[in-house]
C-alpha cells in the first residue's frame, strides 16, 4: 500500500472542513481510480483517523490517533531520505536488532525502524531501557554516511543536537546533552542514543542509530527504581506531544546535521553541542571501569571525546565513562 498517498491525504486533509480534499483531484493526481483514493481514506479510518465529508467537495480530518504508522510520520517530513522508508513494527524486543538485519540486506540511507513497544529495549553498555507502548518514541534509523569508522562515534554527538532542536520546536522546553548519550530536562533523563556500526577496516557501510524518548508518559508509567531520575515531555511540560511529529522533526534535523558533518566536518557540530551541554566548565565526577576522580569539563574534543582538566592542570580526553555533576 502506498503510504505517501496515504501521507499527502493526511496532509491535506488536515487543513479541516472548510478546505476539504477531492477525492478526484487526488485520484487524477496519482493515475489512480476515485475508488482507490476512498480506500486509502478507509485504511486510514481503521487506523483510528475520524474523517469527515462534505458533499461534493471532499475529505477533511476531524481527528487524529497518536499513532506511529509510516503515513503518520510522513505528512510532517521535510527531509529528502530519513523517514522515507519506515517499517512499523507493534511490538518487538529491540528496533536496534530489526535494524541490523535490515541494514545488512541493503536497507537504503535514512531507513527508519519504529516500534509501537519495545520489550527488551536497551541503552548503553547494554542497559535495560524501558520501553512502555504507545508512550514514547522507540526507533533506530539506518544511515549510511560517507565516513571513516574513527569518525563514527561523533554520530551520537550530531544525533543529540538533532534531537534537542527538534523537542525546541514542539515544546517551551530547554533540553541539555549530558556526554556522551543523553538528553536531560532539570537534569532528569528524557532521551537515550545508541550508535552501532557496521563496517569496514576503512569504511563505514551503516551507522545504526537507536533513539528512545519519553514523550507522554506520566510518573506510574516508569518503573519504581527509576521515577527519581527519568522524565517524559508530558511530565516537565503538562501537556502531550504528537509523537508522530516529534519523529519527523527529529528525522529533519538529523538528516540537516549528518549532511553538515559528512560536508563541512565535526567543528560546526561541536559548537552547537556545547551550547547545549550540561556540564562544560562544572566539576565533574567520571567514573569508568578502571577507576574514578574528580575534574573540571571544558569541552569536546575533534573526534568527540570529552575533555576534562585535572587538578594538576592536566587535559584529559575521555572516551567512555560515567559522567555526574558534583
């Protein structure tokens, strides 16, 4: 079924009953029958839309589920490749192993995974990541850029930026990226990513992004050991957010920001990231598995590494830890 038709009556249909849709202008428009233009329109109503008609004018919108759904996602597209192609899944144990096997069959650059509900969704270092249905947004986007592995790793960095900007564009809301993975709202965690890479001694072939975003969930939505740490976009702002756009705006910033970085390199990113940084010149506690100490963040470094100065002056690039504002 062809879901940018079904996209573009969406997008249409949206501008409500005093401009409705024809039906046969869409039909003539795609070389289709006016009957199989009133399919698609039926789809859509199984899929929980609740269409109006006016007669001998057309289709309008009357009300949308928060649905996930590729045509969903589409009719707010702005981008050229990312959320062209989207496989909805309902449920699954983790769009990141959809999406490996997907890119490993030649899915094209921009492919998006997106699951309804994850039951086994994970984080960093392998993490449990919860994954409550029809509550936030679980996904993974196939992206096949023009780099090197060593540049790889910034790709989490260039995803966070996309992410902050797209939840500025839908909230009144002032996210933070706490390094390397994060974004924050009042230091509570809204958002994971997760990049994974297929490839090549000297070539990227994919670069596996998986987005986890608490968008409408309320506290009893989150497991009890987490509620003093975790937030939802509901929660921090009252009010709920069409996951459906916050995708797509995710998907058009992230496309605007892999383009930048794959042209002009990582600088312009860097200074965006750290406008939205939580911890630049705070003291910091970094934790990894060797050891722990105390120092001062200053910044990131060309190929994404955190950099930290000692108190002994020292500058240090950090690759992998767990950073926590003292």
């Amino acid at each position: 079924m062809n879901t940018n038709i079904k996209s573009e009556l969406l997008k249409r249909m949206s501008a409500g009953i005093e401009q409705p849709v024809s039906g046969q202008q869409l039909a003539d428009e795609y070389g289709l029958s006016r009957t199989a233009i009133w399919k698609y329109v039926k789809e859509l109503e199984q899929e929980g839309y609740e269409i109006g008609t006016v007669r001998k004018k057309g289709y309008y919108l009357i009300d949308s589920p928060d649905s996930l759904m590729p045509a969903a996602v589409q009719q707010y597209l702005q981008s050229q490749n990312y959320g062209q192609k989207i496989e909805y899944i309902e449920a699954c144990p983790s769009t990141q192993l959809v999406a490996h096997v997907e890119a490993q069959n030649g899915a094209p650059d921009g492919m998006v995974i997106i699951a309804n509900e994850q039951t086994a969704g994970k984080g960093r270092l392998s993490r449990p990541w919860s994954s409550a249905a029809g509550k936030g947004i679980w996904m993974s986007v196939i992206t096949r850029p023009k780099l090197t592995p060593q540049q790889a790793p910034q790709m989490t960095l260039v995803a966070a930026v996309a992410i902050v900007r797209a939840i500025e564009d839908l909230t009144n809301l002032t996210p933070t990226i706490k390094w390397p993975n994060d974004i924050l709202v009042k230091g509570r965690k809204l958002t994971g990513i997760l990049t994974e890479l297929q490839a090549d001694p000297d070539r990227v072939k994919a670069i596996i992004l998986g987005i986890g975003m608490n968008v409408n969930q309320e506290l009893e939505d989150f497991p009890e050991e987490i509620r003093d740490i975790a937030t939802s976009l509901y929660i921090e702002q009252g009010q709920s957010v069409k996951r459906a756009e916050l995708t797509a705006k995710v998907l058009n910033h992230l496309e605007t920001y892999v383009s930048l970085y794959v042209e002009k390199g990582f600088a312009p990113i860097k200074l965006l990231w750290e406008s939205y940084a939580d911890s630049i010149g705070k003291r910091v506690k970094i934790s990894t598995l060797q050891d722990s100490y105390e120092a001062t963040a200053r910044g990131i470094s060309e190929d994404g590494r955190l950099e930290v100065v000692l108190d002994d002056g020292t500058v240090r690039g950090i690759y992998s830890a767990d950073i926590h504002i003292l």
